[in-house]
C-alpha cells in the first residue's frame, strides 16, 4: 500500500472490536470469575453476567482503533517487499507495536471491568471513582505489563492477503491455540489488576504472581478459565479478523482513507 488508510484502519478495527467485546462479554465474566484469588463463587458465579459492560463498551472503540491503526501505520512504515523473508518480523514489530499503543487505552478498562465482574453489585463509575480516589491514576494502569506480554505473544500472526472468511477461520485457529499458551499470563494480569493496592500483588511483577498462584493452586490455577478464554478468542478472532477485513475493504472500496 502507498499509504496506509488511517481513517479506514480506525472505523473497521473499532467496529470489529465493540462486535467482539459485547457479544462475548459473559464468556469474558466466566473467566475472570475462575481466574480470581477469591474463587469462582464467591466472585459472582453465574449472577450478574453482564457486570462491568459500560467499561467494555466505552474502551472497546478506542482500544481496538488504535491498534489497528498503529498496526496499520508501522507496516506500512516499514514495507518491504511481498516476497522478502523478513516480512514475519514487519508483521511482528507492526503487532508489538500496535498492543503497547492500544493497552494505554486497554487496560484502564480492563481494570475497571475485572472489579466489575467480581463484584457484581458495585457500579462501574462508582468503581472506577474509587480506584482514582484510593490509587490514582496509577491504579489504572495496574497490570500494563502483564497485558503487553499476554497480547504481543499471542498477536505475533502472519498477515495474508486472504478472503474475509479466510481471514476470521486463521484468526480463530491462531487466536485459540494463543489463548491456551498464553492463559498464565492472562491469570497473573488478573491477579494484579483484581489486587489490593499496596499488597505485594499490586506491585505488578509477573513472575512473582505466577509463583504465589503455582504454590496456592498448582497447575490448575495456573490454567484457570482457559476454556472460556480459548472459547471466547477463538470466537472473537473469527468475529473480530473477519469483520475487520471485510469492514476495512469496503470502506476503501467507498474511498474512506487518509486525505
């Protein structure tokens, strides 16, 4: 591409991602309820599926945009040849950079919805008024660099200029098998966005909330909620890529891109 089409990038990827958040939101609720320290129950159950939506849907818009329009951008900026073998790494380095960019918005929402689905009869903006009030805008930001890690590895796909339908079948398949490898880290960015501040948890060190889960838990800690979460990745991957595409194709077709 001469350039890349920004205006296009940002509508097609906001639509794609609000479609998936909102459709897969109880799913998203199941997991996380597995995933908290105070156990599934506890945590809601089955009750008040659709806690935390409002932060969801707000953040979705502007998460999945600015991903995709960084992605966009920086594959654009470094463009090589179709054929060069170093085309994986653009594709990588346009994914890697397109995360770090979209959790800056990501995971202020994500902190707030997480608290939501674990606690079911607490407002979203009563919640996300007291994690500025007791944390500030740190408190936000809790668990930036887990969710960089767990969305860069599991984004790192080869792009291909494929069918719509083609485009959402690799996203489920890359997006589920992800999901699976990627499930500790998901627990451990859980883990720390749920914790209280000033607990040891909070402190965001990967690692160690991987250990403390390991030594309380075992294996299965380590992995809890990975079927929602592969069910629910999988799902999004094949809503997200295939709305993506098709969205972003017919908006060129339509001539909306950059002036």
């Amino acid at each position: 591409m001469d350039r890349p089409g920004f205006m296009a990038a940002l509508v097609a990827g906001g639509v794609a991602g609000v479609s998936v958040d909102l459709i897969l939101f109880p799913l998203d609720t199941i997991k996380t309820r597995l995933q908290s320290p105070q156990g599934f129950n506890k945590a809601g159950g089955f009750r008040g599926i659709y806690a935390g939506v409002p932060s969801a849907a707000i953040g979705s818009f502007p998460n999945a945009a600015a991903f995709f329009v960084t992605y966009e951008y920086v594959k654009w900026f470094l463009h090589t040849d179709s054929s060069s073998y170093l085309t994986p790494m653009k594709h990588m380095l346009a994914a890697s950079a397109g995360e770090v960019v979209a959790c800056l918005i990501r995971v202020p929402s994500e902190v707030v919805k997480q608290r939501a689905q674990v606690s079911a009869s607490t407002r979203t903006f009563q919640i996300f008024s007291n994690i500025l009030y007791e944390e500030g805008i740190q408190g936000l930001y809790q668990g930036y660099k887990s969710t960089v890690l767990r969305e860069a590895l599991w984004s790192w796909r080869q792009d291909h200029v494929v069918d719509s339908w083609q485009s959402a079948v690799c996203g489920a398949f890359a997006g589920g098998f992800a999901a699976a490898v990627t499930t500790p880290l998901d627990v451990a960015k859980t883990r720390i966005m749920l914790a209280k501040a000033g607990s040891s948890t909070a402190n965001g060190n990967v690692l160690s909330t991987l250990h403390g889960v390991w030594r309380s838990q075992g294996l299965a800690g380590l992995f809890a909620g990975v079927f929602p979460r592969i069910a629910a990745i999988s799902l999004g991957g094949f809503i997200f890529l295939g709305a993506y595409d098709r969205t972003h194709s017919l908006l060129l077709e339509v001539g909306i891109k950059s002036p």
